[in-house]
C-alpha cells in the first residue's frame, strides 16, 4: 500500500509540475505541512519526491526547502526524434515524420531532430533541454549505443517499430500488427477471386518468418491453395525480386495473385511481369503492404494496406505528453498497436 502511495504522489506532483500549476521557482511547504495537505507520511512524500528530483523536475536545498527548478521546461513541451537516416524511399521515417510534425504544431512540442550517432553522444538530451524521446527504428536488442544513451538521460521514450522491441528494451512502443494488415490483404484478394496465392517474403525478416505457420494454416482455413512452393522470399534488391518473380512464372500453374512483403516489394514485381508480358489484374493481381503513397499513382494503381505511418507519429507526441501515467510508474510500459487501413486499387481488381 505504501508503495502504490507513493506512485499516487508521484503522479500527482509530476503532473501539477509539467501543467505548470506548480511553476518554476515554486517553493512547496515544509515537508510536515506538505504530507499533511496530501495526507500521508513524511516517508511516502520524501520517497515521491527523491523521484521527482533524480528526473530534474524538484530541486532540494539545504536549509532552505524544496523548489521546482527555475531552468524547468513543463514534460511534453521539447521532443527528440532520434533515426538512423537512410535516404531510401522505403525508409518509414519519411512518412511517420508528417505526423509527428502535425501533433506537435498542434499540442505546442519543440521538435529537436537527430540521428543515433549524434544523439548517443554523452549528454545529448540533457543539453538539448528536452522531456521526452521519440525513436524510429526497430529490431532492437537492448544492447544498443542509442538506448543506452536514451536510459541515461532518464527521459520517457516511445519506439516506433514493432511490438518484439518492448520485450527487448523495456520502453514504450507504438507498432503495427503486420500479421492483421496481412490478413487484411488475404481477405481482400479471396474477395477478388483469387484463391492461388504466391507470396514473397522478405528474406531473414524474423517477425513474419514466425508468422509463416500460421500463415499457411489461414490459406488452407479459408480456401486458398497452401502449398509450400506458392512461398518465396526474397532481399529488397532489384535482381532479386525480379529473380523470384520469374520462378513464380515457371511453376506448372502460374498464380492468380502475388502478394508482396511491402509495397516496395510489389513495385518491383509489377515491373517485372509488365516486362514478361503479364497483364495486371487479367493475368495475375498484385497486391502491396503498408501503404506507401506512391502507390497510387502507378501505371496500374497498387491495392495495399495502408499502416497508417502517420497516426503512428501522431499517438508518439500524444503517448509522450502521457508519460507521467505510465513512465517510472508502478506498470508496465505501453504497447500499442496503430489499425491499417485497406486501400483497394486497380492492380486487384478481379471482381466478377
């Protein structure tokens, strides 16, 4: 009990602290007249309070009492964002960014903008003045140089990536469930009257490789052919893509839909068929996953299920501004899941 007490305070001082209600240069009642306000014991405000001031939100002085820091900046008004920069169109950074941005315009956050060399130097966060971390990648183990440096600053933090990365990192993470975008993309091919399905896996993309059981029992479940040699994978090369839609044009049956690991993915294989003289959808349908807005403006619109990357940065800033419910709190850290949305477009279409 006297535990949840503390966390109770806790929250409850963070909060009046980061709304401004208790501004900076706020000096709080002596501590006998403090617990007797918020009626508990000396102990369980001393406790909520060394919390507080190991996060830099009190400062306590010999002799003179205990202050909110005159330098304080209110939790949830300066965000980092730390990615590794790739310049590729594939890069998901480039369509959460939009949103982040929008959010934070909208609920008045300072954006600070770095890449995981430059934000993993010693004291980073710290100089930069801010309140919170948002993260863009995925697949982390744990061990990493960016959350080690992330810990250290003893911030919040959200990643955007997958839901294995709160297991692995003990932080906040906001994900999409590919394995329901997938199936959104099954079911919409089955609707289109497609029930031999080749699909193209990213080669040694752990997450859906785990997947891939179950995958095959969902085809067999709702009447597509489950056949193992209806399953490739494939590196996001070029060469390789194309190499493996041409091993799909060679089986005894061609396919009447392939479905590709990612929109990028599904541009290749368009090309590619295009090239052999497949008509798309009369010959074989294609289908993307994860939304890429180029999609659209295809030769042959691309069907795709869109991850929504853009609510992803949104829910960031909002989980972010949350923080005092759930950072150094007696739970665990969230992990949410951003719906995707089915876009249906031209390269599916084979309704009858």
């Amino acid at each position: 009990m006297e535990t949840l007490k503390k966390d109770l305070i806790f929250n409850f001082l963070s909060e009046k602290i980061s709304s401004g209600e208790y501004p900076p240069g706020y000096r709080f009642p002596t501590e006998l007249e403090f617990s007797r306000q918020l009626g508990v014991g000396k102990v369980t405000l001393r406790s909520a309070l060394a919390k507080l001031e190991k996060l830099g939100m009190v400062e306590r002085k010999v002799s003179q009492g205990t202050f909110v820091p005159g330098y304080f900046r209110p939790m949830g008004k300066r965000f980092a964002v730390v990615y590794s920069p790739k310049p590729e169109i594939s890069n998901p950074y480039l369509y959460i960014m939009p949103g982040i941005e929008r959010r934070s315009l909208k609920k008045n956050v300072e954006l600070v903008r770095a890449t995981y060399d430059y934000a993993k130097t010693p004291g980073f966060f710290k100089e930069a003045q801010c309140s919170g971390i948002i993260i863009l990648g995925s697949d982390f183990t744990g061990n990493e140089p960016i959350l080690t440096a992330v810990r250290q600053s003893q911030l919040p933090a959200v990643i955007l990536g997958r839901d294995t990365d709160r297991a692995a990192t003990q932080m906040a993470v906001i994900a999409t469930d590919t394995h329901q975008a997938w199936l959104q993309a099954l079911n919409h091919l089955k609707g289109c009257h497609c029930k031999r399905i080749a699909t193209i896996w990213l080669h040694a993309d752990t997450d859906r490789s785990r997947f891939k059981g179950d995958y095959r029992s969902y085809l067999k479940e709702n009447g597509f052919e489950n056949s193992a040699d209806l399953i490739f994978s494939a590196k996001y090369e070029d060469r390789s893509i194309r190499k493996t839609v041409d091993e799909i044009l060679l089986l005894p049956q061609r396919p009447d839909a392939i479905i590709g690991y990612s929109d990028f993915f599904a541009l290749i294989i368009m090309e590619q068929l295009k090239e052999c003289g497949i008509s798309i959808p009369g010959d074989i349908a294609v289908m993307g996953c994860c939304g890429y807005p180029g999609s659209a403006f295809l030769e042959t619109p691309l069907s795709t299920v869109d991850f929504q990357y853009e609510k992803k940065g949104e829910r960031a800033i909002d989980l972010l501004l949350e923080a005092n419910r759930w950072f150094h709190a007696n739970t665990e850290t969230p992990l949410e899941y951003i719906s995707s949305k089915l876009i249906e477009r031209s390269s599916t279409d084979r309704k009858k």
